[in-house]
C-alpha cells in the first residue's frame, strides 16, 4: 500500500471538495498531519468541526503508518452500522480494504483485507475477541466520535479493555463535550485553575474558523414562534405564546404542542422550510431538506404533509429500518427535495446535498444540536448556505448563536464554596415545590389541543434579525427568499437590509394594525428557564413573608394572586404573570390597610 493514493484524496473525501481546496490537504489536515508525524504519538485526539473532513485526515494517517510499516492491520470503530459501511467504501477509494461486516462469528478476518469496521456496541460485547486481534498485530485504532465510547459505563470499559494493547489509537470527534461525567476513553483531561478537569485535544479545528476558512457553510436559523394550546392532567387549559418567557415545564410543553401532527404550527414551518428550499434550488439544483424528528410516529405524519405540501414523497428513515443505511445512500445520490429521519442521520452520515433542515425534535442537548446541525455545512462549492428552521425555544436560540464557540468534556461538576456539588437546580426546584401545587407527574402530563405558526426571528452569526410576522406574509418572505448562494459578509448584509425595509414599514403602520410585536429581535430577548426559576423563588420569598405577617397559609396567598392577578399554578405560569402577582404582594404589603 502506498501513499500516493492517500495524497490525492479531496480535502472533503468522500465526497466533493469545497471551492479552491482540490488536490491538497486543507490547512488543518496537513497541520494536524505535521503535529502527528513529529511526535508519533501512541493516542492523538483530532476535534474537527462536523463537514471539514476528519475522514481524509484519519485515512492519510492510516496509510502513512502502514507504508511505515508502524502497523499491520486497521481496527475502525464506529457508532453505528451505517457509518461502518461508509468508512469501508471511504478506505476502498484508495486502496484500503475494510470489512464492514465483521463480527465474532466471521473467524479470522481474510488476508485480502487491511482491517475491519465495527461498532462501539459491538465492541462492548465482545471486548476480549478485539483485544487478542490488537495483541496479535500491530494495530491502529481509529475511534470516530470517541465521545460515544462514554455513552454507558460498559462501552467505556469494553473500549479500555479491548483496545489498551494497541499500538496506536487515532480518535476523531466533532463534539467532544458530553453533558455527562462518563469519562471518554483513551481522552486525556487536565485540571483547569478552577479544580475542574476538561478533555484535551491534540490538534482541534472549530467551526469559526472552518467558516472563515471557507470549508463549512454558514448557518442561517430561522426561528417560528406561534399561538399554542394545552390541557394539563389537572385538567388546566393553558394559552401561550412559544416563545415567550414562560418556566422550564411549560416551554417543554409548549414545545411538544408545537411539534404534534395534529396541530397546524408543523405544516406552517413545514411548508415556508420548502419554500425556502425551492429558492436555494434556483442555485443548487439538487439541495435536499431533511426533517428531524422525535420518534416513528411523528416521523410518519411529517412525510405525509410533506406529500400533501409538495405533492412528491418524501424519503423516510426509521431508526429499526434493516434498509435505513440504503435509503440514505439512494437520497444522497438522488436530487429528491426531502428526507425525513429519526435521530439516523443526527451524526456523521454524509449527505452533502443537505442544505434545509427542520429541527422538529425535543432533543436539546448542546451536542446533539450541534451534530444535527453538522448534517447542513458540508461545503461544496463556494456561496453555499445553509438554512435550518427552530421552534423559538430559549435553550435552541442559546445553541444557535453559541455555534462558534468550542466545548470540551468536563470530568468534574462545579462546585460551591465548601466543597459541595453545584445542585442549585434540584434545590431551587425543591424550594419551589408548593403543597397546594399539582404534583411532578401532572406538571408534565398535557395534552397538545392547537397550535398556529408564527415566523419570528432569523440568528446568523451571533447576531438575531427580523420583526415577528405572519405565516405567509410578505414580510416572511423576504427572508424566505434569500438567494441560495451567498457570501457570509452577504447574508449578514441582506439580513440589515431586509430588518430595516420592516422597521420602517412598521412605523408607517397605523396602531390599531399592530398585531405582532413590533420590535426587531434583537430588541426581544428570551428569557431563559434559570430567570423564571429566580423569579418563581422571589414571589415564593413574598408569599412566605406574607404568610408569616398575616397568618394565612401558603396555599391561600398563592389562590388568591391567581384569583386577582390571573394565570395558572406558579409552575405553569408566564414570566408577566409572575411579575404581576409580585407586584400585587408588594402593593399588599406597602398599602396601609395591609390588603
């Protein structure tokens, strides 16, 4: 095996490389190459943003340490089968010969092969099998997104276990940070000036500089707020607005009731992400969408209204599907307009042409956001965008301006003065719990009854533009039908441009056609669930003041508040509502006649 084959991979590999960078290794590649090549060290950890080619990377590496003679056979371990498949055909483009297909009954891998592919589930359960065939011959170990090798206890072990003997282990991740405390295995972590030990990487390679390198797309999110309806299991009929402040329980509702088939808010967003998919279209004829979705169900119902809006089919990936990885293969190499998955195509599956997607999913982790929106930024040529539509919830607007930033894995949990464990949340939600409340199990209980869309900001660059607007309005339009090729200094031009045009039309508005708020959205920030927290702690703090100048018991003040002030329990409630009967307590206590 040589490495001239390897030397003339695309810098995208193995698919088409982005404008300017055919034939050579990008900047990165060929850094993180030169770092590894001088210290030839036994574990190297590469964090590349998802789309800037850690596959071209991984494979130059494997074909420089066998044309070395440094090892003998390559052991890729993936997360799931799909991706197994695609690191063989990868390797096979060059001359390198993975068997996808291996497992513990296969016997002894054929000497036509320089390796295998296999899963980190399938390494947990037979870590031994892997152990004596990396004992037996010199091994490289490449461990794509090594964080999933902490997705259980046992994954982690099993990965130690079978693979400590290797004589060198490449990982590979495009999201390092993890929400939990698993260790990642084969990750070194260093203890920061706060006590708290944090991943390190060998060679990392974000996504702001990815963009600015012109290797990924930038994102364009476009957010849908809207006017929704529930019923509690208490039997409340709750009104609100995704969107506006509201507590951490209630956004999640709010959030499913948007999301639910049966309401009108997904066909809304639906039908204006192909409406935006049909003007990126003009300039890149075979864009795809895909949807996200939260399970099987929902997944079937979006791809009927995509049916019903388009009046074509779309692709449906179903997670137990035996035929999952086919269907995406035949839609990357198709020019269908939509795909519709469940989670199987949140991480590493490689479908370029992706270029709008709907984040429909509860999902809302740091890094499967950041792995969902990986699906859209794979560059091929230059001007590219990508667009992805959001409910307007606080915790994916956060994500969405955070995409510059880069995380790594923290071992250790904060801690508080005094050595103990940062537990605020638990213990806020403690505090808060009142007696004359409902109980945890109907907090969460709800019944989605309406929802109804409503386009509320577009977030590009860290920076938020636009005024609210109706579903197909004008004004949605104009940011529906930015060109589908443009330079990220031209998005954020545009974006000025259009904001303005809409501010100006608004003050040209009589008062009485004010139906939507009138401030552009940078004006309009979300209130996150932490500062509904602090304020259901300070009217909590009143009313406990309050019962103990008048006697009255807790559940009598707070029935009350909501009797005068209106709204729901304190749980549910909106944070104009909290402030109103904040208000009334303070009004109570400053009046003369107490009340």
């Amino acid at each position: 095996m040589s490495t001239a084959a390897a030397s003339h991979l695309s810098p995208a590999f193995p698919n088409r490389a982005p404008w300017g960078t055919a034939n050579k290794l990008r900047a990165w590649q060929q850094g993180a190459l030169d770092t590894y090549l001088e210290r030839q060290p036994r574990d190297f950890l590469a964090v590349a943003t998802p789309g800037a080619g850690k596959t071209t990377f991984a494979l130059r590496i494997a074909s420089e340490l066998l044309d070395a003679h440094v090892i003998h056979q390559i052991t890729i371990v993936a997360p799931t089968d799909h991706l197994k498949k695609q690191w063989a055909e990868a390797a096979a483009r060059i001359g390198l010969r993975i068997d996808p297909n291996y497992s513990s009954a296969s016997g002894p891998v054929s000497k036509e092969y320089h390796g295998i592919a296999v899963t980190y589930a399938g390494v947990g359960v037979h870590p031994m099998l892997h152990r004596r065939r990396v004992e037996n011959r010199k091994t490289l170990v490449i461990l794509d997104e090594i964080h999933h090798a902490g997705d259980s206890k046992s994954w982690g072990e099993a990965c130690m276990e079978a693979f400590e003997p290797a004589t060198r282990r490449l990982a590979l991740t495009g999201t390092p940070f993890r929400s939990d405390i698993n260790p990642i295995p084969f990750v070194a972590y260093e203890e920061g000036k706060d006590g708290i030990r944090r991943s390190s990487a060998d060679y990392t390679y974000g996504y702001g500089h990815a963009l600015s390198d012109g290797v990924v797309r930038p994102v364009i999110f476009l957010s849908y707020s809207g006017d929704l309806r529930w019923r509690t299991k208490a039997g409340d009929e709750i009104a609100a607005s995704l969107g506006e402040p509201m507590t951490k329980d209630a956004i999640n509702q709010a959030w499913r009731t948007a999301l639910d088939p049966q309401g009108s808010w997904m066909p809304q967003v639906l039908r204006a992400a192909d409406r935006r998919l049909g003007e990126v279209r003009k300039a890149v004829p075979d864009a795809g969408g895909l949807v996200i979705a939260t399970d099987h169900e929902s997944a079937r119902a979006y791809a009927r209204m995509i049916r019903e809006i388009t009046g074509h089919g779309a692709t449906l990936v179903l997670s137990d599907d035996t035929g999952a990885s086919k269907k995406i293969d035949d839609f990357s190499a198709s020019e269908d307009r939509w795909m519709v998955a469940v989670r199987m195509v949140s991480e590493g599956v490689d479908v370029p042409r992706l270029a709008v997607g709907v984040f429909a999913t509860t999902i809302s982790t740091p890094l499967f956001f950041a792995q969902a929106v990986g699906r859209f930024v794979r560059a091929r040529r230059r001007g590219e965008t990508a667009s992805v539509f959001l409910p307007s919830v606080p915790t994916l607007l956060q994500h969405a301006n955070e995409m510059e930033v880069e995380r790594d894995h923290v071992l250790d949990r904060p801690k508080k003065e005094g050595g103990m464990y940062d537990e605020e949340d638990a213990l806020l939600a403690q505090a808060n719990a009142q007696k004359d409340e409902p109980g945890q199990q109907e907090q969460f209980a709800f019944e989605a009854l309406e929802s109804e869309a409503r386009f509320d900001r577009v977030l590009f660059d860290g920076a938020e533009f636009g005024l609210q607007a109706h579903v197909g309005s004008e004004e949605e339009e104009e940011y529906l039908g930015l060109p589908g090729l443009l330079e990220p200094d031209q998005v954020q031009m545009l974006l000025q441009s259009r904001q303005a045009k809409q501010v100006a039309k608004s003050r040209r508005k009589p008062d009485h056609e004010a139906d939507l708020s009138e401030k552009p959205a940078d004006q309009r920030p979300v209130v996150t669930h932490r500062q509904m927290t602090a304020m259901r702690k300070e009217l909590n703090t009143m009313v406990a003041a309050w019962h103990h100048r008048t006697g009255q018991t807790h559940g009598q003040i707070h029935n009350e508040l909501r009797r005068v002030c209106g709204g729901p329990a304190v749980a549910q409630a909106s944070a104009g509502q909290l402030e109103a009967r904040i208000g009334k307590v303070r009004e109570w206590a400053t009046s003369s006649s107490g009340r």
